[in-house]
C-alpha cells in the first residue's frame, strides 16, 4: 500500500474502489494502512484501486497514469509537468 508520497491525505484517506469492508486508515511516508471487516480480506500480491480525496497533488507524483475500461489497458496518459519546478 503506498503512503503519503504516493497518494495525497489532506482531504482524507482514499477510498479503497470497490471493496465493501476495505478501508484504507492510515499512512506513514512510505506505507498505507487498511483495515477490513470479517471475511473482507485482502490476498498478499492483491492489486487494489485506491481513490485520492484531492487527485491535485496525487496526479503529480506519478510519470504517467495508466486508463483501464473493462479489465484491459485502454490508453497510458504522461504527466508532462511531473517534476517541473517554477
């Protein structure tokens, strides 16, 4: 699970995206944290959607983002200002 440097808090934790009973806790720099209700679990190697409260300062932090519609890779979209400083 990523932390903070990978997905924006302050407008709260991201919502784990589908998953009734999954719910993403807390963060530290590096690590996320979720929490899950009997017979919710997560699978070790599982892959799990997150949705940042504030995309803003979610979006920079990644070289570019993956589109996925029906389970397959529809198109990848870079993030030309990552890295960019004034």
């Amino acid at each position: 699970m990523p932390g903070t440097r990978r997905v924006a808090i302050d407008s709260g934790m991201p919502q784990v995206w589908e998953r009734d009973g999954v719910r993403f806790t807390g963060a530290s720099d590096e690590h996320g944290k979720l929490e899950w209700t009997e017979g919710q679990g997560v699978q070790i190697g599982e892959k799990l959607r997150l949705v940042p409260g504030h995309c803003d300062p979610t979006v920079d932090r990644f070289d570019w983002y993956v589109g996925v519609r029906g389970g397959r890779v529809e198109c990848l979209w870079p993030v030309a200002a990552r890295g960019a400083f004034a």
